[in-house]
C-alpha cells in the first residue's frame, strides 16, 4: 500500500495502479491485484475459483427471490444486512446438495429446512419480544396454516418498546421453488390489534393463512409482530419499523 505525498492528489485507474482516497490514511495508491474475469473463465489454475463464484451467485439470487416476494413486509420487518445474512444461508442450503456435482449444486427445495430460526430483523428478534411458545401449523394436503392465539396477558408477554401501545402478530405462508421464478404465492393474515400496555388477558384468536404450492415447491412458513402507536384514533407504525420482528419459524417440505 502507498500513500500519495505530492500536492496534486489523483483518484480512479492508471494501468494496475487504483487510486483513492481512505477516511483513515488520507490519499492512497495500489497495484491492481487477483485474477482478471478472462482468466477465471478461461485459466484451468481458477477452475475453483469459478465454481466457488457460479455457486455463490445462485445463492444469491435464491436470497434475492426471497426477500422480493416479502418485499412489502421487509419495508418494515427488515435490517440493513438483511440480504448478507440470508445469502450466508442460502450458502448453506446450496452446499448441502448432494446430487450435483461442485460448481453446479444449487438451493434445492428438500434442504430448505436451514432456512428455519433466521430472524429477518437482527436488531428485534421475534423470541425476544414475543414471550410465548405458540407456533403455527401447516397442511399441505388442505393448503392451510393456522396460528392459534390463547388468552393472555400481553403486557407480560409482548415487549413494549417506547412510544408503542399496540402490536399485531403476523402468520406468512411463502412458496419457494429457487428453480421455478413462477413458485411465488404469499398468503398473509395479521391478528386484531393488541393493546400491549393492558393487564387484562386478550381474547383467544385464530390466525389462518391459504396457499396451496406446486407439487415441487417448499412452503416457508414465517411468524412476524409489528409495532404501532394508537393516535386519534388511528395506528401508526413506529419508527420505520426498527422493533418489528419477522423469523422463519417452519418449512414444509413436499
């Protein structure tokens, strides 16, 4: 690494040498340094390399269906590092194939289960602020997924952030198909909403999500809570949605 002593100061390419400017150590140069895209494609020496590449962008894209079909619920229920995190996932799923061969293993709907517990929201976790065991059910056979909410005391059981004095909990059925961009129904159902500084238990609900998948395709089933302040009479998200929670809780495998 060099650092650019001289009074005129350069930015951008010339040859291999890139120049720029780091917040930390001022006006810096370097040699241009890895292997070209000529070279990946084209040079045996790299062929891991390409593989490694080939495969990292199909998790990738995986990732990206994912997140575009949640998309309107992300605006609310999602972190900045979101798309690494799920990606880092996707990885996973993709490297547990075991029937293409390096290079070409992709996500495959029956590793879909590694997708379970990952919380699309880093900084609230639906563990964390909703204290319950409740879980949600799915049937394939009938294409139904149902949660049921008990009585209870939301106040003990519901994280309150400040400001909030409402919550509603959320049950999504995604289909999934990493090989078919047409696998892309999304059923959402939202509970009534809860008011999370009340003593008083709540009354028992049902929520009840419809989706019947291809034949191929997962089902991934994800449980949510959203924040909201109750103001004159209407309820108004809180603060971009940075206490929202939205986990995939269950996949259902064909």
């Amino acid at each position: 690494m060099a650092r650019q002593e001289g009074l005129i100061k350069l930015k951008g390419k010339i040859g291999d040498l890139s120049f720029y400017k780091d917040k930390r150590n001022g006006y810096q140069a370097r040699m241009k340094a890895g292997p070209t895209k000529d070279q990946i494609n084209n040079d045996p020496r790299f062929q891991r390399t390409k593989e490694n590449g080939q495969e990292f962008g199909r998790a990738a894209q995986a990732s990206k269906l994912v997140r575009q079909e949640l998309y309107e619920l992300l605006q609310q229920a999602g972190d900045t590092q979101l798309g690494n995190r799920m990606t880092s996932r996707m990885h996973r799923v993709l490297k547990a194939d075991q029937v293409n061969g390096r290079g070409d293993r992709q996500v495959l709907v029956e590793n879909l289960s590694m997708l379970e517990g990952l919380d699309f929201n880093i900084h609230a976790q639906l563990r964390d602020v909703f204290l319950m065991k409740a879980r949600p059910t799915y049937s394939r056979d009938t294409g139904t997924g149902t949660l049921e909410l008990p009585e209870f005391n939301a106040k003990s059981r519901i994280k309150t952030p400040s400001g909030g004095t409402h919550a509603q909990l959320q049950l999504v059925a995604l289909e999934f198909n990493g090989a078919n961009r047409e696998a892309d129904a999304v059923s959402l159902a939202r509970s009534s909403y809860i008011e999370i500084g009340k003593n008083g238990d709540t009354e028992e609900e049902t929520l009840t999500v419809e989706l019947q998948p291809r034949p191929e395709s997962g089902v991934i089933i994800l449980m949510g809570i959203a924040y909201f302040q109750f103001v004159n009479g209407g309820y108004y998200p809180l603060a971009n949605g940075q206490y929202n929670a939205l986990t995939i809780v269950d996949v259902d495998i064909p």
